[in-house]
C-alpha cells in the first residue's frame, strides 16, 4: 500500500471581481470551485510522482464530492477507505480586490471525527500494509492519537503535519531573525558533502511570513498560516549587513520574499 495519507478535504470557493470591488454592494466577477485541503494536497503531490498512495479521509454525499473523488482516482490514489458522508469537506470561502489582495474570507472546519470508527474497524488493516504514514495534526486530538498508536502497533514511519504558529508581532519576528543562524548545514551532513540546494538559498533574505493564497499545489500556507507577518526595514537591513561578513558572499543577494 505505501504511503497512507490521513486528513481533511477543503473545497476553495474563490471570487474575483470585474470592476472595482465594492464590500458593501453587488460586484460582478467569476467565482472558482478549487479542490484543496492541505491532505488532499499532499496526497495528490504523491500521487504525482507514482508513488500510488492512499487516502484516508471524508467527503460530501454531493457532485463536488463525487469530483473529488474522481481526480484523486484519476492520478491513481487508492480511495477505498475515504467515507461519503453529508457536510463532509471543509469549505474556505474568500473574496479578492481588483488588486489580487484578499477582501475576506470565511472558513469551516469539517468533522472528522467519523473517521474514528473507520480506524477502530479497519486500522489494523491499513496500517498493516503500509510504510508510512502522513497525518494531519489539525485533527481531532482523539483521532490522531489513534493513528500514532496504530502506526507505533505496527511499527510504521508516520510524519505529523503541525498547524502553524500564532502569528508574531513585527517586533517579535525581528528578534527571530536577530538569532545567530550560521547559515550552513547541519555538521551530520559534513560526510555527504553537505546539502548543494543551500547555495540557492544561504544569500536570500526571509522579509515576511505567511501567505493567504491557498493554492491547492502549495501548503505553506498550513506552515505559516495566512495571516501576513513583516519584519521591520532595519532587521532586513541588519541581515542583509551580516552577509557580507561570511566569507561565501559574492557581493549580491540572491533574493528578497
């Protein structure tokens, strides 16, 4: 079976207007019916890459339910153990500007707590089968303590997704960022020849966290949260001054995001 990947389905319902967005009037616009959920993201990326996972999940008795389902089959998920029961998605309502910036949104948590039941009947059976296991944190504590216990029963790799910190005030991110990182690999990477992907990244500056876009290829916004949090000109400033003291700095910075 490979990977089993547990958590929540979200249907993204994205509206864009035409013409200047009025919040108190009528805005004409399109509106977008998006399939995410940071599980349902995660098991899609798997899938992907023909690792042939499986999913664990719920979705609605409704035709977007049914469509769900239908592309996660399509990119051969195994979705033999996902539930269809009614209210079953998560649904993130949000409107954007005529500038691309969010206007407001609306979120509702699913219950999943369903799910419990499928994993007292046939947990064994799934995990069992498999390698390893991605769960969704932001679930029910009972939930994910049962799949922790099943995978540690049946002695199984399991990842544990965290929900992302509350967001921190300009001051309080600029006190993260003042820590004396040393900008270079962990020593137990010394043996392989360290990790080449960091030259991409040891020379870039982090100036803020958190994104609200929500899209359905990326889960930074489950890491981060969607609330954006800056940091202050003269902490990037700093930063950007303690560069030039490593030794690797070839004079520019690589980027700024």
């Amino acid at each position: 079976m490979g990977i089993v990947v547990i958590g929540a389905v979200f249907v993204d319902i994205k509206g864009f207007p035409e013409d200047t967005y009025m919040p108190t009037g009528r805005n004409v616009g399109r509106v977008e019916y998006i399939h995410g959920g940071v599980a349902r993201n995660v098991v899609e990326d798997i899938a992907n890459m023909e690792l042939r996972p499986t999913f664990v999940s719920i979705v609605d008795d409704t035709p977007m339910g049914a469509a769900v389902l239908e592309k996660l089959e399509n990119h051969k998920v195994n979705v033999d153990y996902v539930q269809t029961i009614p209210d079953g998605m998560g649904t993130w309502m949000v409107i954007f500007d005529n500038s691309g910036e969010v206007a407001g949104s609306i979120s509702k948590r699913p219950n999943m707590l369903p799910l419990l039941d499928l994993l007292e009947q046939k947990g064994d059976e799934i995990f069992s089968q498999i390698d390893s296991a991605v769960v969704e944190v932001d679930l029910d504590k009972a939930l994910v303590k049962k799949e922790i216990e099943l995978a540690q029963k049946h002695g199984k790799k399991y990842l544990l997704q965290n929900v992302p910190d509350m967001p921190l005030a300009e001051h309080e991110l600029d006190a993260v960022y003042a820590l004396p990182y040393t900008r270079e690999v962990h020593p137990m990477y010394d043996k392989d020849g360290g990790i080449p992907a960091l030259q991409e990244v040891k020379f870039s500056i982090a100036s803020v966290r958190g994104c609200f876009g929500a899209c359905n290829f990326c889960a930074l916004t489950f890491h981060q949260g969607r609330i954006i949090q800056s940091r202050s000109k003269t902490s990037i400033v700093e930063e950007a001054r303690e560069m030039t003291k490593d030794p690797d700095f070839k004079g520019y910075i690589h980027d700024i995001g």
